[in-house]
C-alpha cells in the first residue's frame, strides 16, 4: 500500500508527453505538492545504463525479446529504487512512460505475444500499476515529424518503418479502451498550453494527497 499519486504519460514518437510531464510536475510543485518527474527506460542510474542500450545504434540491433527482457530489467531497478519509495513518502511520482509502452511498442508494434508481456510483468512488477494515465494521442506523421527534427540522438525506434508506429498507435488506443478506468486520452494537435491545461484539471480532480504546509 502506498499514499503517494502515480501517473504515466504515454504516446507515440513526438506526441508531446514528456513536455507535459514536465510541465504538470512544475505546475503541481509550484502549487505545493511534492512531486518528482522520472522517465522509462531510465529514472535510475542502472536504468539509464540500459536506456543507451535500447534507445541507440541500428533499428535491427535487438532482437524484440530481448528489448523485453531489457525494458523490465530497467523497470524493476527503476520501480524497487525510486517509484515504490517515493509513493510510500506520499509523492507524486510522474513517469514519462511505462509498462503500457512495452505492451505497445515490443506487443503490438514487434507482435510479441500478449500474455508473454503480462507474464514477464507477473515475475517482475506484479500488479503495481499506475493511478492515472494520460495517452497524448496524435497522428503517426506528424509526431514522427515532430520527433526527428529535434535532432535527437536516440533515433533506434523513431528509424522503424510507419507501419510499425501505426501498429503501436493503435494499440495505445486498445489498451486505454480495455483500461478506461486509469486512462485520459488526450488530443494532442491541441495547444502546449491548452493541453496542460486540460491534464492539471484531470489530476487536481483526483489527487487526494495533502499539500506541503
Ligand atoms: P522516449 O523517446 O519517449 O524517451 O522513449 C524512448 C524509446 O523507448 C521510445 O522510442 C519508445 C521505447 N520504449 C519501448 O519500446 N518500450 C517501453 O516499454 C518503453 C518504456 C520505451
């Protein structure tokens, strides 16, 4: 049992998330709440190790298993040493990104099956799970475009072909449907600013944690 807040930002390439984790974190912490704003793969010193890994070189140098298997080893060292502790200390942990991008990316865009996903998720993280998260919805062109021209360095998945991001878009979309409860989608051709807007509303309506004094 934990008494902090936990919410996740997902999306495809270019959606937008991690400007909007940012951006809540500063807003929530600048209201009072103490917040911290993590990423996956990473949020750790051995967690970022293996990001490099996943996030670097050829689109064909991993086979999709053993992304998998590297994703949860970054999650477990990144669940174990900074989400679960900050939760029990009544944080806000903000993570941009999380387990549902292994069901997106590695299940339905590599089309390793499902239940494999689950089961590696049973032997590691269990059922912690997110309290709320958001899915910055946006088409596969233009976040693919967005992405690229920030000449960013950590191209490996962004150089896979548009079929594999319209696969994994689709999926996002599936796995907010089946999770309705724990996902806002949001629509992100909106405005910076009216998208946060829209996602600070969501998560003052929900958080029941106390505010520093
Ligand atoms: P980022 O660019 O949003 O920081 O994420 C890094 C890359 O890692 C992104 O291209 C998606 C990929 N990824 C997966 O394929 N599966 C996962 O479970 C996670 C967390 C990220």
């Amino acid at each position: 049992m934990t008494n902090g807040f936990f919410i996740t930002f997902e999306g495809g390439e270019g959606c937008g998330k991690s400007t909007q984790a940012r951006l809540l974190s500063e807003e929530l912490n600048s209201q009072g709440y103490n917040t911290i704003l993590t990423r996956e793969p990473g949020g750790v010193s051995s967690a970022e190790r293996i990001r490099k890994i996943l996030v670097e070189g050829e689109k064909n140098s991993l086979f999709p298993m053993t992304e998998l298997l590297l994703l949860f080893a970054a999650r477990f060292e990144h669940v174990e040493r900074k989400i679960k502790p900050e939760l029990n200390n009544g944080n806000i942990v903000i993570c941009d990104r999380f387990y549902d991008s292994s069901l997106a990316y590695q299940g339905y865009g590599h089309g390793i099956d499902l239940n494999k996903i689950e089961h590696l998720k049973s032997l590691t993280i269990d059922s912690f799970q997110p309290d709320l998260t958001f899915l910055l919805d946006l088409p596969v062109m233009e976040g693919l475009s967005r992405s690229k021209r920030t000449n960013n360095k950590e191209l490996r998945f962004e150089n896979m072909d548009v079929s594999f991001h319209e696969k994994l878009q689709n999926g996002f979309n599936q796995i907010a449907k089946n999770n309705s409860t724990r996902f806002s989608i949001i629509d992100a051709s909106q405005s910076i600013e009216q998208i946060k807007k829209i996602i600070l509303n969501i998560v003052l309506d929900k958080i029941t944690i106390n505010k520093e004094p």
